[in-house]
C-alpha cells in the first residue's frame, strides 16, 4: 500500500544537532557533579526521553534528573539555534514531498517548545501539517506516545498508510509499537547494525534516497 503519511523524526534525521545536545547535557551534568564530560560520550543521549535516560545512564534520583533536565532545558533553549545544522537537501527533499501530495509531520522526542524553536529557526516548520514532541511535565516522551499523538491529530485512520523516517533504533522501536514501517537514515546517531536489528524496512544514506525511496 502506497505510504500517504510521512513522519520525521527531527534530532539526526533532519536536523544535525549534537553539538547542542552534548554540550547542553555536559553542562547540566557538571552543575550537578562538578564534573566534565568528554562529548563524544554524551552520544548515546540523543534519540531516547532524557528524564529517564538521565536516571539509567548517571544513575540520579528522580529530583536530580529533573533538576538536570531543567539546566540542560535552561542551556539548550539559548544557544541550540545557534549550534544546530540543516542536513543537507532537506529544504528541497521537503519541497518535493509535498508537491507530490505527501501529509508531512514531525514525531520527536525531543521538548515540543525545542522542536518549535529550531523549526521556525530553519525556516521548515511550515512544511509540516502537525509537529509533534515531548510534554515538558514527561507524561508523553517515549517515541511510541508522541507517535500516538501525532497520528491522532492528523487523523490517520489507516497505519499502514504512514511511515516514521527516523536514525535510531528508539524510532524502530517506537514505529513497531504504534504498527507503523520506519524507513532508516544512516547518516544520523543510531548504527546501521542497530537499525537492522531493531527492524527497519531499509536504510538510505541521505534526504536524497529518502525521497528517492518514495519515488520507488
């Protein structure tokens, strides 16, 4: 069945945003352990909620981690625009989509007013036909949640009809829980291998396969 409804993940799929992230989680956890953080490390933050993955990775109580996600938030929401890259072809591939007659949204996981923020700075918020991303009291975070909300605002009926484009397994593993396809990217922050394993229906290498993919 032809896919109608396409849905972007945003953190590694159309924005490049680790700078960001990194440096914003680096700096939230330096205000609550003194100590520094070598980037590269803080990696594995990108896809998953934070609150939670906070709690698991750096073992915190629930107040710190959300002490930690309030000086992350604090942080990121001054200086992201600024350490945030468009991937390349994205405006155009976009552009495309929708002329063909594709209903476009974005499913994050990332903090909706972040999700806003760095769309309307990009100027491709207007693309989308709903934009949907994580509550800020937590109580939708989980990629599948979040899926939910955007399906049932865009009034999807039929599942089979829609796809997630997403970079992690957390976007695999979100599409399969709401029934949906996930078409992987490898240029993102997951691995090809945990692409594979969590499920996805084939891996592309750039927005340009992305909408090659749809053409097919």
């Amino acid at each position: 069945m032809k896919k109608h409804f396409i849905l972007f993940d945003l953190d590694g799929t159309l924005l490049n945003t680790e700078e960001g992230i990194t440096k914003s989680i680096r700096h939230a956890w330096q205000h609550i352990s003194g100590e520094v953080v070598d980037l590269k490390k803080l990696r594995i933050f990108i896809g998953p909620p934070l609150r939670s993955k906070f709690v698991e990775v750096f073992g915190l109580p629930q107040e710190q981690a959300e002490e930690m996600l309030r000086v992350y938030r604090e942080r990121y929401m001054v200086r992201s625009k600024f350490e945030t890259k468009l991937y390349p072809d994205v405006r155009e591939v976009l552009t495309d989509l929708k002329k063909k007659g594709y209903i476009l949204a974005v499913a994050s996981s990332k903090n909706l007013t972040a999700c806003m923020e760095l769309l309307c700075h990009f100027d491709i918020d207007g693309f989308f036909d709903y934009i949907g991303g994580a509550t800020d009291d937590g109580k939708i975070s989980k990629k599948a949640d979040v899926l939910k909300m955007t399906l049932e605002r865009l009034g999807v009926e039929d599942v089979n009809r829609c796809i997630l484009v997403g970079d992690t397994q957390y976007d695999a593993w979100g599409a399969r829980e709401v029934g949906m396809d996930c078409l992987g990217v490898s240029y993102g922050f997951g691995t090809r291998e945990e692409l594979e394993k969590a499920g996805v229906v084939d891996i592309v290498n750039s927005m340009r396969e992305v909408e090659a993919y749809f053409e097919d």
